[in-house]
C-alpha cells in the first residue's frame, strides 16, 4: 500500500513494506530512548506487522478527518480477515500484537506508535515539507498528531518539537493563525 | 537498492527494504521450523540489517559469477563506511550482527540467511519462474544454491526442494543436462 510520505531523495512515496522496515530499523537505534526499559522483540514484532491490515483496509492518511471516521470499522474488519489466514495459535498471537499496537497499552506499543508518528515527521523534514505542505495543515495540527511520541519517550519527543520548530520558521509548514 | 526478484501480483522488481521486511515477517510466523530453538530478537535483528551494506555496495545478484568474484570486498568496505555513522556502541553491535550473519555462526544466523534463500524461492515459484529463468540456470544450480536452508530447518529444506521440483516439472527452471 503506498503510503503518502515522499521517501528522502527519492521522487516517489513509500510504501508500507519499506515505512515497516523503517521503523524496525529505528528500534534497533532508538530502543535506548524510550522511558524506561522495553522489550525490543515485542517491539519489532508491533512495528513489523501494524500497517498489515492495510492490504484489505488500505492506507488512511492522517490528516484525512473524512477516512478517518470509518477507519477503526474498515481495519478491524481487514484484520478479522487478514490474520485468519495464519493457523489458530499464530492467528491469536499476531491479533493480539495488532490490537496492542492499536490500544498503545503497554510501553512497547507507546514506542512502536511513537516510531510510527516520528519516522513520517524524519521524512517531511528532510524532504523540506513533504505533507506538512498539505493544504490546510498548520504547525499546531502537527504538534497535535506526534503528540504521541510524548508517551514513550520525553527526549524523543523534545527531538521531535524541535523538528515542527525549526519546520515552521523554515516555512515549511504554515504557523497556525497566520 | 532494487534486487533482481519480481514481486507477487506486481509488475515490478522489489527492493532492499521490502525484501527485508519481509523476511522479518517470515521469521515471526516460520521460527517454529527451526531446527532447535533460536532467538527471535536476534534472527530478526539479522534479517533487518543484512542488506544495509548495499546501500554503498549494491546488489549482487545470487546467480552473477562475475560480481560475486569481489562481493565479499565491497560489502566488507561498505560495512565500514556505513556503521561507522553509528555511535561507536552500536557500531560494534550492528557490525557483530552483520558478521554473525554473514559467517553464519550461529543457529540465529543460519535461521536468517535460510529466510534469505527462501524468499526469492518464494517469489519465483509464485511468478512461475522469475529469476529462475535467467539464461544458464538449471534445477541443479538452484538446489545448490538453495541448499544453506538445509542447515537452518529440515523442514523448510523439505518444502523448498519440493517447490523447485515442482517447478522444474512445470517447465519454469530447465532441468540441468537437458
């Protein structure tokens, strides 16, 4: 499912495989921020399989307020399908991992949900806008939406602040009100 | 890096990135095939980061004699180059996974690069075919090569040489000396 991030230095936009893959990576680099110790394993198995619904359910764009009324509906019903595809044990093992990730009820999903909101925030920096440039789209909505990546680790999300910062006064993202 | 394999359904060749994503999903969903147990962290860890390399060494494709002649030299100079970017912690853990992958050493490692060899199995059995039908290659040279998947699982080994059998009885791998 291709995604609406622009890769870095590539004129296309990512799809899900490669966002996945992504955020496996920055695991392995970032685990060492989250507050408090996680269980990198359990991690990488949310980060790997959370955009699989997306091959019935198709990718909802975050700042699309209008596919995001039915998504829930539209995901559950592709991850019903989707996972009953693996036998029983497999099949209860991977939902539970989705609806963890889903539900950010542990540390482990916080921080698979933090790489999520980050990873897309790393390209749109460096690609100098990416979808911050989205018409409509204000600083403030951005600061909105990553606000997740507070969950799981404070010096990430100070990181992440400074991004939306240093985006805004570069102009590529409007301030709010102006 | 875009590899030789065709993807499933999709009238495209797949790239570094969504190659290892997914073996990393086929090490969640086949580890229990294992001969013996082994870490799921770290087999995932192995498969996320073993084609990093290309990024500065390229692609060497399993079937190219020529390109494999100084493959070892340029992966190891790219390793050196690449995980030298990393604070000099994860340097050394990144480039002991690369190693441990690369010498297959360990039951991780052999776990890891059987997924590697399965994959593009995988592929070119779905695309009847794909890179099977490279000019010069036989049933034979696809077993050999093959045959590292035989030291991770004897089950998956199983299942591989049957998939080549089935297609070479189906015409999409000439059978050698015919």
């Amino acid at each position: 499912m291709l995604r609406r991030s622009p890769l870095i230095a590539a004129n296309r936009r990512e799809n899900d495989a490669e966002h996945s893959w992504h955020l496996a990576l920055m695991v392995m680099v970032l685990a060492e921020y989250a507050d408090g110790q996680i269980d990198v394993e359990r991690t990488l198995q949310l980060v790997l399989l959370h955009d699989l619904v997306e091959i019935y359910a198709g990718d909802t764009f975050l700042y699309d307020e209008v596919g995001a009324r039915d998504q829930a509906e539209r995901e559950q019903a592709a991850g019903d399908r989707l996972f009953a595809l693996l036998p029983d044990d497999q099949c209860a093992e991977f939902r539970a991992l989705w609806d963890e990730f889903e539900a950010r009820s542990t540390p482990e999903a916080r921080f698979a949900k933090a790489m999520d909101r980050l990873q897309p925030l790393l390209l749109n920096f460096n690609n100098r806008g990416g979808t911050w440039r989205t018409p409509g789209v204000t600083d403030t909505d951005v600061r909105h939406r990553k606000s997740v990546i507070k969950d799981a680790s404070e010096e990430l999300w100070n990181y992440a602040q400074m991004l939306i910062d240093l985006g805004a006064e570069r102009g590529w993202v409007p301030r709010s009100g102006r």
